[in-house]
C-alpha cells in the first residue's frame, strides 16, 4: 500500500512539473508559438476551399496561392476599411465626449449629490484627526519637496517607438501569411509525419481519427468565421439604419469580439451604445441599438449555433472561460481571440488521440460518469436532491423499467458491494438505501396518481400490503415479489413489483420478513401464482438458492422465479446451481418478458 502512494505520489509529482514545464515553454515562446498557433487555424480554415479548387483540376501551388491571397486580400481590406473609420471618428470624440458627461451628469445627478454629501462628511472628520504635516506635538513639519524629471523625448525616440511597433506587426504578419502557404502546400507531408509520430504503427486507425479530427476542426472553424462574419454584416446594416455613425468599423469590431467567448459581444455592443447616447437627446436610439445586439446575439445562440454545429461544440462553459482566462494570461489580447477556437481543436484531439485523453475529460461537457455512477456518487455524498433530479430527467426521457434496469438496480449493487468490502460505512450505506426507497415510493405514488386520473383501469394494490391479491377462483394472475433477505432485496422487489403493475398485472411487493416461518405464512395466505425473488449482489445466489428451497418444499406447484439482479458470467449454470425449477432472469425487462408468457400459457 505504501509503494502504491509512493508510486501515485510521484505520478502527481511528474504530471505537475510537466504542466509548469510547457506554460513556462509557451509563455517564453510566445514570439514564435502565436504567428505558428495562428498560421494553422488559418490553414485548418482555409483548407477546404484549396481543396475545393484542387478538385476543379487547378494545381496544388496555384490552388494554395489563389485561396491564400484571397483570403489576406480579405482581411487587409478589413483592416484597411477599420482605420479609415477610426481616423474618420477620431476627430469627433471629444464632441462625442462632452454629450456623454452632459448626459451622464443629467442621469446621475442624484448619486452625484450624495457622494457629495458622502465626501463633505468624510472632509470634517478628517479634520479633527492630525494631518500628515504635522509633528507629534502640533508643530508644523518641515516640509519636503521632491519633483521627478522626466527627459524629453526626441523625435528619433518617437520614430524609432512607432518603427519598432509597426515592424512587428508587419513581421508577424509576414510570417503567418509564409507558415500558411506552407502549411497548405505540405499538408499532406505534416500529417504523414504527424502519424508517424503519434500512431506507433497503427496507421489505419491513426489516419481514419486524424481525417475525422482535421475535417472537425476546419468545420468548426469555417461556420465560426461564418458566423462571426455574418453578425458583423448584421450589426453594421442595423447600426446604418438606426443611425449610427461609423456604422461599419462597429461591426467589424463586432465581427472580431465575437470570438472572444461570452463577453466578447458585449464589449462590442458597448461601443455603439455609448455612441449612441451621445449623439441623441433622447432614449430610443440607444434602446434600439442595445436591443439589436441583445436581438442577434440571442438569435445566433439558439437557432444558428444549434443548427450548423449539432447540439453543441461538445465544450463546457467552464472550460471556454478558462481557456479564455489562461490564454488571455499566457498571449495577451492574441491569446483571447484564439481561446475558443484552441479550446475545441485541444477537445477534438484528445477525443482522438489516447495520449491527449485528458483533454477531452477536462474540456468536454459530456458526463464523465454513467448514469449509476452519478446516481451512486450523489447518494454516497448525501446529496439526495441531486440524485432525485437526476433520477427524474433520466425519466423523462427513458421508460421506467430501462431506467430501474440501466440506473437504479446498479447503483443498488454497487452500494451493496462497497459495504460488504467495506468501502462504505454503516451511516452511508443506510442513508443510500434510504434514498432510493424514497426515489421508488416518489415514482408508485406518481403512478397511482396518474391511475386514479383514469377510472377504467382496475386499481392497483398498495405495496407491502399483506392483503390477499386474488380470491383463489380469479383467472387474473397474480405475482408476489419477495426479497430473498437483506433490505436491498426489499428495494429490487419494490422496483419489479412497480414495473409489473405498469404492465397491468396484479403484483405485490412485501417487506424483508425477519423469519423465513412469517415469510412462508405471508406466500401462503396470498395464493399467489408466480413468485418472484429479488436477490442483489453479493451473495444474491446463495440467499436465493436457500429461498427457493424453502418454498418449493412447502409450495410446489408455485411458478418460481428468481432474480439476481446486476448479475454477471454465465446465467445457465448459476440456474443449474439454483435448481427447485425455478427460472433466472437478471432484469426487469426479463421479467415483463417472462411473466407475459407465463401468462399466455395459463391463458390458453
């Protein structure tokens, strides 16, 4: 045990110092890792339109070149199009700032006199304490003056500063356009090699999930850039209309903020809104303009996203304003444009690549565990609000008898064997078992409800109740389910018992007897005709066996039925070691199965 926590210890250990050791790569290398990081999302972007020209029979250089200066074409364009706004609304931003403190000053007039006051009163208090000046005694202070000199800034400096900034910028922007013509013209070359180093010689595989990961991302890739660039087109159309002016560099920076993750819309909105409260007296052109962001921006979540990507990108919330955090940290406004786009490629990767799996169980919005796993973790952490709310949705949208099958019974089981080895103490495993009485009683009173709503179908007999299910001249079979032992037992027979009346039989559930002499008087007085056994893991065989051993010598002519609930192995030879002629089932749906045959039989 103690090499174990060594071993995990260590791991813990190697797994952190690898995470510090690539932020720290990827931060110190941020020069080239940005131009390389966004030289490939343009790739992943532009491929499919290389391709598509490729496959009218144009060459691959001459297909790579034409979609490459097509697409910078476009964005400097854009660029070209946003300065000319901005020098253009440069000389009226002080115009338009007099109308924002005008307006503001109007607005809040009343917050600006009680700050007022607020800082009136604060000013006599601080009257009476002493001030800075003077000493200890009251005397004045000799005061010190000190001045800082900054020197004065040549025009060469000045030079040299815009320079050095618009150097890099073009250098930068050199280097992307030069890594994605390459990336394009080599883009089979990159994935052979990209194979070869992560598929450890199983090409097939490797090339079919690299196929599907690749055509994923350019997909994701290319309805984003579509989207984004159909909401600028949007917003700045709707901005003309209104009235705004320098309607079409707000909706490029609308266009561009979009793919900053959640607040990104919204930065942009704020822009016009604020123009638009400084160049009208009135409300309705900021309302118009708030309501046209709020407008597109719902319009695009539920309808367009839901539509063009499926469901959804397969990305938790949590993780896109993670991403959006770490990378704004690690590359600046850079790192925020790209947040989201890397956080799909990175989940799309490590559903596709083992060594990345981590990467899909952080990023991803899919549960990490199976429907009993949640139900049993829920249950185990005393949350059983949770685990009722999980127990409903699964409901609403399966049959009861799948959810009893796939959920409940094996979350029962797995509480049942976790006590036995003592992973669960007393307090919990009560507290489970308690629980799921309560999800059953919840769901029988909800289906007597929706019977008594109908009055032509027959009622049905409370569970646990000890009255006779049919005088012994009836021809409706009926069926008695009788825990083997433990309380468990006591829960799946409730579960079966419930799934049986939903299918219109007479069955009745009793509670777990303390001597096998009361259980044998209650089958007794109940004339029933099938008798089902619940048993759970771990002994479920054995105290089944012992049951059925006591029922056949005292009641033979009873059809006997036994459940082992969650069993797993080969069912034949767990029957064989049962015998008494009973019949093995190992789920509710069995049952249904079983009992309507037993019925047809009895009928004909």
């Amino acid at each position: 045990m103690a090499r174990q926590d060594i071993i995990a210890k260590s791991t813990w250990t190697g797994m952190l110092v690898s995470v510090s050791v690539v932020v720290a790569a990827l931060y110190l290398a941020k020069g080239v890792l940005v131009p390389l990081t966004l030289a490939a999302m343009l790739s992943f972007l532009l491929s499919p339109v290389c391709g598509w020209l490729e496959r009218r029979r144009i060459g691959r250089i001459p297909a790579v070149l034409v979609t490459a200066s097509l697409g910078f074409t476009l964005l400097a364009a854009v660029a070209w199009m946003a300065s000319v706004q901005i020098a253009n609304l440069a000389p009226q931003i002080p115009e338009y700032r007099t109308n924002i403190e005008a307006r503001l000053t109007t607005v809040n007039s009343y917050a600006v006199s009680a700050i007022s006051q607020f800082a009136r009163g604060f000013q006599e208090i601080s009257q009476d304490l002493p001030r800075p000046d003077q000493s200890i005694d009251g005397s004045p202070a000799r005061p010190y003056s000190v001045r800082v000199i900054a020197s004065p800034t040549s025009p060469l400096q000045v030079f040299g500063g815009m320079f050095g900034t618009l150097l890099e910028v073009f250098g930068t922007s050199g280097i992307v356009i030069v890594l994605v013509v390459f990336f394009l013209v080599r883009r089979e070359d990159l994935r052979d090699r990209f194979i070869h180093l992560v598929g450890r010689g199983q090409v097939t595989v490797t090339t079919q999930t690299l196929e599907d990961a690749t055509r994923r991302i350019s997909r994701y890739l290319s309805v984003l850039f579509c989207l984004n660039i159909t909401f600028g087109i949007c917003v700045a159309l709707g901005l003309y209309l209104i009235g705004i002016p320098n309607a079409i560099l707000w909706g490029i920076l609308a266009g561009l903020f979009r793919f900053m993750p959640y607040i990104g819309p919204w930065i942009a909105a704020a822009m016009p809104v604020g123009l638009s409260l400084a160049i009208s007296t009135g409300w309705e052109t900021p309302l118009f303009t708030l309501g046209l962001f709020v407008g597109l921006e719902l319009f695009n979540n539920n309808v367009l996203e839901p539509w063009l990507y499926g469901k959804n990108t397969g990305v938790s919330a949590v993780a896109v304003l993670l991403a959006a955090v770490f990378w704004m940290w690690l590359w600046g406004p850079v790192g925020l444009l790209i947040a989201t786009p890397m956080t799909v490629c990175m989940l799309v990767i490590g559903k596709h690549v083992p060594q990345l799996s981590f990467f899909n169980i952080m990023l991803g919005n899919e549960p990490v565990f199976e429907p009993k796993t949640r139900i049993y973790q829920r249950l185990l952490a005393g949350d059983l609000d949770e685990a009722t709310e999980l127990f409903e949705g699964y409901l609403a949208t399966q049959p009861l008898v799948e959810v009893y099958d796939r959920v409940l019974i094996p979350a029962l089981s797995m509480a049942e064997i976790h006590w036995h080895i003592d992973e669960v103490d007393e307090r919990h495993h009560n507290f489970i078992l308690q629980g799921l009485k309560e999800m059953i009683q919840n769901q029988y009173e909800r289906q007597q409800e929706r019977r008594a709503e109908k009055p032509s179908e027959p009622a049905i007999t409370p569970t646990h109740d000890t009255c006779l299910l049919h005088p012994t001249d009836s021809p409706t079979i009926a069926i008695l389910c009788v825990p083997a032992r433990s309380e468990a037992d006591e829960i799946s027979s409730s579960m079966l018992s419930q799934v049986l009346e939903t299918q219109g039989y007479l069955a009745q559930a009793i509670a777990a007897i303390s001597t096998e002499n009361e259980l044998l008087d209650i089958v007794g007085q109940q004339h029933a005709d099938v008798v089902c056994i619940s048993a759970t893991p771990p002994a479920a065989a054995m105290h089944a066996h012992h049951l059925c051993k006591l029922l056949r010598t005292r009641f033979p002519s009873v059809t006997l039925v036994v459940g082992l609930w969650d069993a797993k192995g080969d069912i034949s030879k767990t029957q064989g070691r049962i015998g008494c002629g009973a019949t093995v089932i190992t789920s509710l749906a069995d049952a249904q199965t079983l009992i309507g045959q037993i019925k047809q039989s009895r009928d004909a």
